[in-house]
C-alpha cells in the first residue's frame, strides 16, 4: 500500500516546477509536460520515488542509526523542527555551517562547549563571575544552540541526511557525498537529482513540504516503533531462557545407622 497518493499531492501543489529557462536538464526523466512556461512534474513518479526513501528510512531508524534533516529556506524550517523532533531525529533549520559533517570533531567540540556552559549554571560558577561576563557567555551559548540546534545530541556522523530542496542546501550536499553518507532529498526541476534518493517535488510550496516530511516522519516514527518492540521480544526471551552450564549441587548422602 502507498504512503500517499497522486490527489493528496495534487491537492498541495507537489505537481508545480519551475519555469522551464531555470530547469535542470537532468530533471527530464521525473517532468511530465511544460504548461504557460512552468514544468510539471510527474506525480506517478513522486508517488513512487516516495514510498522508495519512505521504506530506506524506516529501515535505517529501525537499525537504530540516526538522519539528519536539513531545512533552511522559511517555507520548510517550522515544518521540520515540529515533525522530525516529535520522532526524536536531528534537524537543521538555521544556517549550514561549513563542515558540519566533513569537520564533525570541531562541531563536537562546540557542542561541548555549549555542555561547560550549562555546567556553569548548575555548580555555581556562573553566579561567580561579572555581568559583563555573565552576558558575553550567554551571548556565545545562544549563538552556538541557533546554529547546532537540535544535533547537540548527535554523537557521531549520521547514516543519511534528509534535505529539503538540494539546489539550495548544495554544501551539504557536497559534504555528505564526501564521506558516503545516504542522501535523501525533495528535488525541484531546478535542481540536480544525483542523490541516492530522489523525491520530484515542488519545494517551494509548504503544503508539499509539509505533506513529504510527514510521511519520512511517520516512517521513521514506525522503524523506531519496530526497533522497541524487537528489544522487547529479545529481552523477555533471554530471560525467560534457564541459564545452562551451571554446577549441579551435590546431594547430601546420608547414612543409616544399623
């Protein structure tokens, strides 16, 4: 059974590209015809190409391996940080900062000076020291939690990244090919479609937006879901197993007197 259907992203505008002089050549394959200058997506192939990455992500989340979502343009940022933190993924919605993922240690590094902030807080240095000071480090912990978000939690590089429009996220695009990350991405007529996964789309419309991110959300939600119930089933079974190899105890010999 599909994810979603041809009306639903009919109804949302998934079907709108770009005008036909912005077009990727490399988009023909996923464009269905020209209408008043503007291409049209097929929306057969959405369909598909979204139960495909749908089905991969599901599998990731159920490996228990982490995606990072990408979204910076206005249109897609609330969308993501609402949906993707529900099902407890890490997400970008301000600006990518160079090396995010090519020069992970260093973003480590930031995230741990965020953590010696917060301790700051909770053992009493920071009532130690000027206000001048008290506001400087404020000033620096807020500028770090805008730009790493969400991936303060992430400790280690994530299996696949999930981008929202690929033409405008094109360093991350960049990077995650780099070090052979998965790359999962809605991609506009005018945008280059060599990823791993391709979801022909409208990546303007938050209606679009909306819709595609909620399905790769509920994937995920699902591959989590089937990963605890996994868990579970092992754990009740390795318990209810009796343990083998253990000394049987002797038995006391008694004797009868005559």
């Amino acid at each position: 059974m599909s994810r979603t259907d041809f009306k639903q992203l009919l109804d949302a505008g998934a079907h709108f590209g770009h005008l036909k002089r912005k077009w990727n050549p490399a988009m023909a394959p996923y464009i269905f015809m020209e209408r008043n200058g503007i291409h049209i997506i097929d929306l057969h192939k959405t369909v598909a190409k979204i139960d495909e990455a749908a089905a991969a992500l599901k599998q990731i989340a159920k490996s228990g391996r982490k995606i990072l979502f990408v979204a910076t343009k206005k249109q897609a940022k609330d969308i993501v940080a609402e949906k993707i933190k529900a099902c407890g993924m890490p997400y970008i919605t301000e600006r990518w900062s160079g090396g995010m993922l090519t020069n992970f240690p260093t973003i480590r590094k930031a995230v741990k000076k965020m953590d010696t902030i917060d301790n700051m807080h909770t053992n009493g240095t920071f009532d130690n020291i000027s206000k001048r000071e008290k506001l400087q480090i404020s000033r620096q912990r807020g500028k770090l939690e805008k730009n790493l978000g969400s991936i303060a939690d992430m400790k280690r590089l994530p299996a696949a990244i999930f981008i929202v429009d690929v033409h405008k996220e094109k360093i991350a695009v960049r990077e995650a090919k780099k070090i052979g990350i998965q790359i999962f991405g809605i991609v506009d007529t005018n945008s280059n479609p060599n990823i791993d996964f391709v979801v022909p789309a409208n990546d303007d419309a938050t209606k679009s937006i909306s819709l595609i991110i909620d399905i790769m959300a509920n994937a995920v939600t699902e591959g989590l879901a089937e990963r605890s119930t996994q868990k579970k089933e092992k754990n009740e079974g390795s318990s209810e197993q009796t343990p083998r190899g253990g000394k049987r105890r002797a038995r006391k010999k008694t004797t009868e007197k005559v």
